[in-house]
C-alpha cells in the first residue's frame, strides 16, 4: 500500500475502488490524530480485543484500512479483508 500512495499507481491492489483507497490513505497522511479519520462514509472504528490500540476504516466491500496511531501519525497501515 506504502508503494500505492507513493506512486498513486493502485494496480497491485486487492480491491477494485482504488481510488477510494488513495483518499482515504491521504486523509490518514493529513490526519494530526485518529479522529480526523471520523469522516461520513468511512465507518470509522476503534478496534477493541486483541486488536485494542487499532482503528479501521471501510475500504471497499469486506476490506478496511487499519492503522495505529503514535506521536501524530498513522503506522502499521494495512489493507485486511475481515471476511
């Protein structure tokens, strides 16, 4: 996905709407914490159990983006198909 954002070249990706996924990676760069993430379409979610300290964002489908967040950024970006 880093190669993805980077290039904007979404080929090698696993889901069809690249282009959502290039927006959502760009709000994640922008974001200065996990809630600026909170936006209308994104079903935003603070990951609870063995994932506690994630969120996640609907991607595409069964795909959401997850990430942790430390010192102002997102890390550990990951495109997971949770079905």
């Amino acid at each position: 996905m880093e190669r993805s954002f980077a290039t904007g070249d979404g080929r090698r990706l696993s889901v069809q709407n690249t282009k959502r996924i290039a927006n959502i990676l760009r709000v994640l760069d922008d974001a200065s914490c996990p809630e600026d993430v909170n936006l209308p379409g994104f079903r935003f979610d603070a990951l609870v159990g063995r994932d506690k300290g994630r969120y996640a964002v609907n991607a595409s489908g069964n795909w959401r983006i997850t990430f942790r967040w430390t010192e102002g950024d997102a890390i550990e970006v990951d495109l997971e198909d949770y079905h």
